[in-house]
C-alpha cells in the first residue's frame, strides 16, 4: 500500500448541511445493507451447514465488494447498498433449515419426513398413530423369522418397551 495523500472522496464541504433525518443517510443505509448480508439465521444441523457456508460466502464476497468499492474506489453509499441488495437476492438464506426450527415430522426408523400424500403399503406416509412411516412397517411385518427391527423390538434398540 502506497503512503499517498488519501483521496478525498468521503467528505462535501461546500457548505452544504448534511439532512437531519438518519433515514437518507446513505453510509447508515450501507451499513444496513452490509448488516444484512452478514446477519443470517444459523444452521440448524451439520447438513443444513453445509448449505449455508457457500451461500454466507457469496454474501460475504458482496458485503466486501460494496464497502471496497466505496472506502477505494469512492462509489457512492447509496448506490452501493441497492446494488449489494441487489446481489443478496441472488443468494437468498434459504434452502436449509434454521437453527430453532422445528424438523419435519418424519419416521423414527428411516428418519424419511412422513409424507400423507404416499400412501401405498410401502409409502412414506405415517403408519395409523405409530411414529414409523408404511414402508417400515411394513419391512417389518413381511420379515422373515430371524428379523428383528425397532418396530418389532424397541427394547433391544436401547429403545422403551411399552
Ligand atoms: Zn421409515
Ligand atoms: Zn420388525
């Protein structure tokens, strides 16, 4: 980095006085924008992590862009927090699970998310009031002699008995 003058893009002093109300101030609305970038719900579990890292880069990446573009280049606040937002919305926090978010119901054998809409014997809809989905239960009820599964015998999968 060259010890250079700086440049001085920050500062108008042509004797104009800066608006009263906060809400027009372009570096706070940046700062806003950069907040919001870096500001998204946490992951809820380790896969969902790795779902959130590439987007919380990108965002990152723009966040960084954005406040380059005006400490270094002198691009206008304003104009750089509409279009970092602009960028956000491409890589919007979704797509995984937010910690605090309740996990789908789902069967407690094969984890699948219960779906009613699968109903067939071997569906993934909930079997009556168990909390096993059709196609375990129904893995269950066909085995053979030497089967045994959590359905079958909870117990034996540190499960309770009931
Ligand atoms: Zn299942
Ligand atoms: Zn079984």
């Amino acid at each position: 980095m060259s010890a250079g003058q700086n440049g001085a893009a920050a500062r108008d002093s042509r004797g104009r006085l800066a608006p009263a109300t906060a809400s027009t101030d372009p570096l706070r609305d940046l700062a806003k924008a950069v907040l919001e970038a870096l500001d998204i719900p946490h992951a809820a579990t380790f896969g969902d992590d790795k779902v959130r890292e590439p987007i919380m880069t990108e965002r990152v990446m723009h966040a960084r862009i954005a406040l380059e573009g005006v400490l270094e280049r002198g691009d206008d606040p304003g104009w750089s927090a509409d279009f970092l937002r602009a960028r956000l919305a491409e890589h919007p926090a979704d797509g995984y699970r937010h910690v605090g978010e309740a996990a789908p119901p789902s069967c407690g054998r094969c984890r699948t998310p219960f779906d009613s809409t699968d109903q067939s014997f071997d569906g993934a809809a909930r079997s009556g009031a168990t909390p096993w989905c059709r196609s375990c239960v129904d893995n269950c009820h066909e085995g053979s002699a030497e089967h045994v599964c959590v359905i079958c015998d909870p117990a034996r999968y540190g499960g309770d008995a009931r």
